[in-house]
C-alpha cells in the first residue's frame, strides 16, 4: 500500500462534506445533482469535492447518456482497514489490561473495610 494513496484518502476523507457525500453514495449511485440536493451547496462547490473523492479513488464516474452517476469505490476503504488493523491487536491488549485493573478496583471496594482501632 502506497503511502501517497493513503494519505491521499484521509485528505479526502478530512471534510465533512465528502464524508456525507461517500455516505450517500454507500445507498446506491447518484448523479452530482443528485448529490446536490441535500446540501446548502452550489453544483460547482459539489463538483469540486467530487474531484478531490475522484482523484483520491473513493467514487468513480460513468457515462449513461447524459447522465453521470458516480459510484463508490471499495479500494481506499480497504486500504484504511488493512492499515488500522496493524494497530487493533496493541489497542485490543491494552483494553484487556485495563479491563483487568478495573476488575481489581471493583473487586478491591467491594470487600468490607475492617474498622482500624484508634
């Protein structure tokens, strides 16, 4: 996995906007005025985040017509999970462990305190 592409995708993935974008797009194909419609954004501030998916891979756009809907893509996603995986195992082990020091605590306030003579 190339780094560019990477980062290239969490650019990309940076704005909200193209996140709502993706989000939609997950549903099924849309056309950019379709796109449009749920947004308080013009057709052109549509098409630019459209170019910034499109050049980082998330959607690609076909012809059928005159229309042209645009597609999520799978591939950049993956390349997110392959690379989030590297850190789930050191992130799964330290939740375990500290799932053991609360069970401690619990376990540790839960016995009755012995009254200290004075």
């Amino acid at each position: 996995m190339k780094t560019e592409r990477l980062d290239g995708t969490f650019a990309a993935l940076a704005d909200p906007t193209r996140r709502a974008i993706l989000a939609r797009l997950a549903e099924g194909e849309a056309t950019v005025m379709e796109l449009v419609e749920p947004f308080d954004l013009s057709q052109p501030a549509i098409s630019k985040h459209l170019k910034v998916l499109e050049r980082a891979g998330l959607i690609s756009r076909s012809r059928d017509g005159q229309r042209r809907p645009c597609r999520l893509e799978a591939a950049p996603m993956r390349d997110i999970d392959v690379w989030i995986e590297r850190f789930r195992a050191s992130f799964e082990e330290r939740f375990r462990a500290l799932d053991g020091v609360l069970e401690d605590l619990q376990r540790k306030s839960r016995k009755p305190q012995r009254k200290r003579k004075s």
